[in-house]
C-alpha cells in the first residue's frame, strides 16, 4: 500500500471515529448547558475541568465493555479541550496574554 493510500484510509477513519464521537458530545454539551456558557470560565479551570475528565475516561477504561460510559467520556474529554482552544482562539484575536495558564507538568501532577 503506498504512502498516499495508506494516509487516504487513515483519514477516513478517523472521519468515521470522528462522526460517531459527533452525537455524543452535542448531547455532553447540552447537558452542561446549566453551567452556563464555557467562556465565562478562565482557562485554567476548563483545563481543571479537562484533567477530572481524563480522570474519569481513564477509569471508565478498565472495564472495556462499557462502551457507552467511554463514548461518553471520551466525549466530555474532547468537549473541554475544544472549549480550551475556544477561549485560547478568542483571546489571540484579542490579543489577551494566556501567560497565566499552567504548565502542562503542573497541569498533569494534579490528575
């Protein structure tokens, strides 16, 4: 298989993992609608946020078999890094210093 066909069915893919992630995470979203918009949030409590959720696919991965309870974690660990990279895209068109975040070290000594 050459480089180029290899790289079409890696795409596809993760187009397919990408699509069947999709649903999950619109219903994630919308059942953390009570704890209002994300951009009200700093940075680094979504990132807080995002390491508790990693926590939790981590846990929900010891039992492979409940598939559903990983989708959903795994939902909630993409819907807050697309929330961090939100407010980090809205700040740089702001031109906000994100000075204040945390390295990643200190950022996963807390997980």
């Amino acid at each position: 298989m050459s480089y180029e066909e290899k790289l079409t069915s890696h795409i596809k893919r993760a187009e397919l993992a990408l699509n069947d992630l999709r649903p999950v995470q619109v219903q994630k979203f919308a059942e953390r609608y009570y704890r209002g918009d994300w951009r009200t949030s700093s940075v680094p409590d979504l990132l807080a946020d995002l390491i508790q959720e990693v926590g939790e696919l981590a846990q929900e991965l010891r039992s492979p078999w409940r598939v559903e309870e990983i989708a959903a974690e795994a939902a909630d660990v993409a819907n807050y890094a697309a929330m961090i990279a939100d407010m980090i895209k809205s700040r740089a068109k702001t031109s906000v210093s994100v000075s204040k975040l945390p390295s990643a070290r200190i950022a996963a000594s807390t997980c």
